[in-house]
C-alpha cells in the first residue's frame, strides 16, 4: 500500500461558494465504460477545472463509479478538498497531486515498472507515473536521483532497472538520461521530460527534443510534466500476458 501523506484540512463546503446542484452534464460526460472496454479506468484532469465542477464528478464517482480506481491528477489545494469532502477516504499525494479511489491500489500483475527520475526536482512528475502505474495494477520500484552528471549513480542501479518489464525515465535540463538508460537495458523506455531546467530549457522544450532524437532505440516521448501519460504507458506494457 502506498505510504500516508499529509493530506489537505478539508472545510464544510471546499468550494466556497459551491453550488450543491451542479448540473454535472453541463461540465462532464464520465466515460462509465472505460474501464470494461479499455482496460484501465477514466482519470479526471482536475487543472482547469474549478473545484465546484472537481466536487461534482467525485460526488458521481462516488455514486455510481467508472470502474475499479478513479484517479484525478493536476490536482491542486483546492481540487484536493473539493474531492477529499466527497471522497473523505481517498488516498492523496501532495507531490504528486494526485488522488486515487477507493485508496488502496489494486493487487500488483503483469511485470514490474520502474519509475527512475534524474534529480529531485523531477520528483512530482515521477511520483504521478510512479502512483499511476501502481494503480493500475503494476508492481512498482522508484529510483531517484541518477541524473546522467554523476553517471555511476545510475549505474549502481542496474539491477533494478533490468528487472523491470518497463521503465518510465523522467529528466529535465538536458533530457539525456532516458537514452543512457535504453542503452544499458533490455526493457522499453517511456521517457517524460519535465520543465525543469534554466533558460534555454525552454519550459522543458529542449529536454523533450533531447528524448525524440534518442541515439538508443527502444524510447518512447510522451509529453512534458504528462508523468500520467508516462505511467499508463508503462502499465500497459507490463501488462500480464494476454491482456
């Protein structure tokens, strides 16, 4: 089971001024049906949603439910609550802003992912591949801190990383880390740049050029800061055999 964070106080109404009749079609149409046409269940991407309209869809996953975990990612403070005063029991990461119900992640199938992500300031968009793979259902092992200036670091982790059936590799600045990686394993590689760097990094631009002219084969790009994206990627391709 994923560890406890600290989670958001939440108010009597977490959006002030929330309307409690919030016509749901107007905003949303939840896809009930992904999870048995798909696969994997629907997430709800809370950024740019206001937390009246975040509380609504919680209040219908709660109700009637799109499968076995409902995840809401880019989840702000306020998102949090939103869900958190509708689904009082949801598991919530502050780094990840992330939330999963019910809390507990399904048991682990299919091969291992391994969520490597190059410096700490990766962390919150590695922490959102890492929980997503776990929900999904994969076993899941997070490596930190093996960005490609101090190389043996991620050397001396060989063996977790040929281990896995997949491995997410999130990097920003440079964006080289994901292509050291594929040259030393196996497994594909689902490379997330994120938009961690100085000036020239371009909001996380040139580490995702970096990622699409990787010398190595066996790298796929999803986009910046998506370590959603990355994570489902690398589920379904630890997927049990078959499925």
């Amino acid at each position: 089971m994923p560890e406890t964070p600290n989670a958001p106080s939440v108010p009597q109404d977490p959006a002030g001024d929330r309307e409690s009749s919030l016509d749901l079609a107007a905003v949303a149409d939840l896809d009930h049906d992904r999870a048995g046409r798909r696969g994997y269940p629907e997430a709800v991407y809370c950024e740019g949603k206001s937390p009246t309209q975040v509380a609504a869809i919680a209040a219908t996953v709660r109700d009637k439910g799109v499968g076995p975990v409902t995840l809401f990612t880019r989840a702000g403070e306020e998102h949090a609550k939103a869900v958190l005063a509708e689904l009082p029991d949801a598991y919530y990461d502050t780094d990840a802003h992330l939330l999963a119900w019910p809390p507990t992640a399904p048991p682990p199938t299919g091969g291992k992912v391994a969520v490597v992500c190059a410096g700490t300031s990766d962390v919150p968009v590695a922490r959102e591949a890492l929980l997503t793979a776990r929900y999904l259902g994969r076993h899941t092992e997070f490596v930190v801190d093996v960005g490609v200036a101090g190389l043996h670091r991620v050397l001396g982790k060989l063996d977790v990383l040929r281990a896995a059936r997949a491995v997410v590799v999130v990097a920003g600045m440079d964006g080289a880390l994901p292509s050291v990686v594929a040259g030393l394993i196996a497994a594909p590689v689902v490379a997330v740049p994120t938009s961690v760097g100085y000036g020239a990094a371009f909001g996380g631009l040139a580490p995702l050029l970096s990622m699409l002219n990787a010398c190595s084969p066996g790298v796929a790009v999803v986009n910046i800061d998506n370590g959603y994206g990355g994570g489902h990627l690398a589920a379904q391709i630890a997927a049990p055999f078959g499925d």
